[in-house]
C-alpha cells in the first residue's frame, strides 16, 4: 500500500500509475527528462516523430496554452456577464429577476448541450477546428447579444454564446494532456483552469462601471472586439494538439493483468518491447533519451493552418456522441463531477443572490457597487490559481519521492484538503456574513467569497488532474461529463435560487449548501484509498466496450 493508496490484487501494472523517480531510473533505457537534479521517466512516451506535440519546443507548447487561456478568458467571461446588471436589465425589459437570472440559465444549459457534440467532434477529428468555430461564434454572438433590444433577442444570443463557449470548457484541459508530460501539467493546469473559471470574477467589476457610464451593450461588444483580436493568433499559432500516439507509447494506460507488482518496463527496458535509445537533446529544452528510427517528415507551416489533418480514431462520431453518458456511472468520473460542480454551482447561486441581497436595503447598491463584489472573489481565484500552480506539482512529486518513485494519480487528491478548508469556510461565513449585511456590511461577504472562490479553483483543478493523469484515454468524455453535470446543475440553481433565499433565507440556505459540500469534499478518502482499485477493476471491465462504445 504506497502512501493510503491500496493496491490490486489482479492487476500488474494499473493505467495512470508509473515509476518516475528512484534509483532505477537512470539505468533505464526509457526516454526521460535529464534537466534537473534528478532524472524523470517521461509519461506519456514521446514518439519519434517530430510532429508529435510532446516533441514541440517547450516555448511552442506554452504558448499554445497562453493563446487558448486567453480566448478562454473571453468565453468564460460570457457566463457572468449580467451579475451586475440584474436591476438593469429588469427595468429595461420589464422581467423579474428569475428571468433575467435564466439569462444565464440557459446560457448555461447551452454549453452543456453543445459540449457533447463537440467532444465528439474532436475525438474524431481533432481540437482545432473546434478552436476556431468556437472563437468565431464568441465574435458574431457576442455582436448580437449587444444589438439585441428585446428579451426574446438577447435570451437567443445567449444560449448560442453558450454554444460558443463549450469548445474552450470542455477540450483547453485536455489540450494540456495532449501537450505536456505527466510531471509537467501542474501549473499548465492550473493556469488554464484560472483562465476558465478564475477571470469569470473579473468580467462583473468591469460589466458594473461599464453599464453605468457607458450601456450594458458593450460588455458585450467589447469580448466581439477582443475575441476578433485574438482570432489571427488562434489561426497562426494553435495547431492541432490531438495526436494518435502508438499504443505502446502510452505508458500511463497500458496495463497488464497478473500478480501485483511495482510497474515495470516493458520487454528490454522498453514498454511492450523496443529499440535501444541514445541520448539527446530535445527541442523542449530538456535532455531526453531518444530513439533511432527511419525519418519522419514534419509537417510544414501552411499544412499546419487546416483545420483538420487526419481522423484521430476509427470510431463512429455517433458511437462517440453517447460515449460520456455511461460515464457518470463510473466512480472516478462521478466524483470529479462533484468535487468541480458543486463547487462552481454554489458560486453561480452566490452571484444569482448577491444583487437581491446588496441592491435592496440597507445598503442600496447600484450596478456598479455590485460589480464591486466581484473584486474578493477575482484576488480569490488568483490565489487559488497560485496555491494550485506551485502545490499541485510539489506535492506530485513530494509524494512520489516518499512512494519509493512509484507515481499514484491519487496523490493529486490531497488538493481537495485545502478545497475543503477555503471552499466550506467561504460558504459557512458567506451565509453568516450576508444574511446580515446591516452588522457586518459588505467587507466580510467579500472575504468569504473570495474564499469559496479560492476553493472552487484549487477543486477544479484537482479533478482536472486527476481525470488527466488517471484517465488520459477517456480525459476528453470525462471532461465532457464534467461540462454536462456542472452546467445543467448551474442552470436548475438559477431557477431555484431566489425561491430558496426567500423560502429558508440566507444563512439557512448557506448552511445547508455548505454541509452538503463538506460530505462531497469527504468523498475524497475513499477514493484517494481505492482509487487505484478503480483504476484497476474499470480497465478490466470496460463499461464503453461492454456497451459496444469502446
């Protein structure tokens, strides 16, 4: 048993689990990563061929991942777009407040939706073309929803924006998978997660002062202006990340059944067998052990701008279509849902309630002060996105060290420890805090906000490792799990939330949310302890084959 982490009894080498560090490493003749203090095995294996993207120069890689978290930081900004202009929007079109939250609402829904085709979508052709429909419909919805001047109108834009949006939920996580090896996702993650969900907090201190001085409709024409902006970039400088690696190369999912033993290498030192390696220094900057082999030509520039360059998969776009349902079922997959939805469901039900809590009395914000409220939860995300970058890697490898080399995905789980902490913390004192805002006015409903949000951060992006890390080969439908549960749940919140609030009143509400988030949060020992058991029993019964999705 390393570290809690129970091992199985009739797997030899579990999928996700890899020996990484220790003394065998540096008389092994699998490749590795020579450029700190102690050898890494690298996980995935690179190919040989130098359109590999785990080949590309590291600079190349970072900024595929820069590009894509700057269009995210447009995508995602389109969810709360309208938290500071509840009260506006309301007057100007003569709905209460549930409708206006349902702006959102279905905004929600329609990412969720649009999500499972475009998973689909990209395993069987890829990410780019995904990449760039999705950054070309942020332009042209986000136009339309800043010329809408009916309810009806701005109710369609939104759910296309949605449609817009889902592209970059659902597929920039598993880009980071495509790109980087296993001991260099941490910080990538977390960058990328802080772009997706952190940046949502900013977009509303802006939105505020925006309306006030300038009209709500250019919130929207300004992500239009930006999204065009950074559209030439997506088109030059983010080339297809997807790639139909050899199976052998595949050292994080390929398994073996027998008795338990350490993971070992396959036949010569080399998974499933191989030739002898020779050292050599990748365009990644770091030394790796290298492979000979007949040349492989490197696609040129101009081929690289096509939209699509090959099918990644032989199966049927329609069998991939149904392929994240069974998924739900799987326990891994379930639990990353809830440890990321909850989380972001709660936040959404906070910015639902924050304008009927802080525009009546005995404050009486207008949008701007309201827009204000964001700024807590924005510096919360930015330290969530900190903690995670510099800890989720750390305590990777830390815990690897301590596991004699051997790398458990489990060990990204202890991320959920300080989720626990910030996230409940926020929720219980938010509850506290805004059901009296007379007492303890706004200052500390900003505090308490900005540590839910600190935690819905650090749990998404200890789900999204771990789905990468555990599951790569099914990481694109979890992914898309994830995307259905936690839109489709924020979407019935924003139907519910004011009913709860005036039905059982803010502390109440926040008390019962907050609990049930602490018995989430505690679903995380058992599967830190039978993760790996997990790992084990759903590779030997494939659900997906079983059901002839495989």
């Amino acid at each position: 048993m390393g570290l809690g982490v129970l091992e199985d009894r009739h797997t030899e080498n579990v999928p996700g689990t890899s020996v990484v560090l220790g003394p065998d490493v540096a008389s092994s003749r699998l490749k590795k990563d020579c450029s700190g203090p102690t050898d890494i095995i690298l996980v995935p294996q690179p190919s040989d061929d130098p359109n590999d993207p785990l080949n590309w120069p590291i600079w190349r890689r970072d900024l595929i991942v820069v590009i894509l978290s700057l269009v995210s930081v447009m995508a995602a900004a389109l969810s709360p777009i309208l938290a500071a202009n509840t009260l506006t929007l309301s007057l100007q079109f003569r709905r209460d407040f549930t409708a206006i939250a349902l702006l959102t609402g279905y905004h929600l829904c329609g990412v969720g939706v649009a999500g499972v085709f475009f998973v689909a979508s990209a395993r069987v052709w890829g990410r780019r073309h995904l990449y760039l429909l999705g950054t070309v419909f942020l332009i042209v919805t986000s136009a339309w929803a800043g010329a809408s001047r009916s309810y009806e109108s701005l109710l369609a834009a939104r759910v296309f924006q949605g449609i817009a949006v889902a592209p970059f939920e659902a597929l920039v996580n598993a880009s980071v998978g495509d790109l980087y090896f296993v001991h260099q996702r941490g910080v990538r993650m977390a960058l990328t997660n802080l772009a997706l969900f952190g940046s949502a907090f900013f977009t509303p201190i802006v939105v505020g002062k925006m309306t006030y001085t300038i009209g709500w409709p250019w919130s929207f024409y300004f992500v239009a202006i930006f999204s065009a902006l950074l559209l030439p970039l997506v088109v030059f400088f983010v080339p297809e990340t997807a790639y139909r690696r050899p199976p052998h190369l595949n050292t994080d999912i390929a398994h073996s059944d027998g008795s338990r033993s350490r993971p070992q290498e396959g036949a010569g030192g080399l998974p499933n067998g191989g030739e002898s390696l020779v050292m050599a220094k990748s365009g990644a900057g770091e030394e790796v052990q290298d492979g000979g082999g007949a040349a492989i030509p490197k696609v040129g520039f101009a081929e690289s701008l096509m939209p699509f360059n090959g099918r990644k998969t032989d199966q049927s776009f329609f069998a991939l279509l149904l392929r994240p349902f069974p998924l739900f079922f799987q326990p891994a997959v379930f639990w990353a849902c809830l440890i990321q939805g909850t989380l972001i469901g709660w936040t959404v039900l906070i910015g639902v309630v924050l304008a009927a809590i802080f525009l009546g009395p005995p404050l009486f914000f207008n949008e701007v002060e309201t827009g204000y409220m964001y700024t807590g939860a924005f510096v919360g995300a930015v330290l969530g996105f900190v903690f995670s970058g510099l800890f989720s890697d750390w305590s990777a490898r830390f815990m690897t060290r301590r596991n004699g080399g051997v790398y458990e995905p489990e060990f990204r789980i202890v991320l959920v420890i300080p989720q626990l902490i910030c996230g409940c913390a926020g929720l219980y004192g938010f509850g506290i805090t805004g059901a009296n805002v007379a007492k303890y006015g706004f200052i500390w409903p900003d505090i308490f906000f900005a540590l839910e949000v600190m935690g819905m951060v650090i749990g998404a992006v200890a789900s999204a490792l771990y789905i990468v890390d555990a599951y790569r080969d099914i990481s694109t439908e979890a992914f898309t799990c994830l995307l259905i549960f936690k839109n489709i749940f924020s979407f019935g919140l924003t139907w519910s939330a004011y009913g709860w609030i005036l039905d059982n009143g803010i502390q109440t509400t926040f008390y019962i949310i907050a609990s049930v988030q602490v018995a989430i949060c505690l679903l995380s020992i058992p599967m830190y302890i039978y993760g790996k058991r997990i790992r084990a029993y759903s590779h030997r019964h494939d659900i997906l084959g079983k059901i002839h999705l495989g």
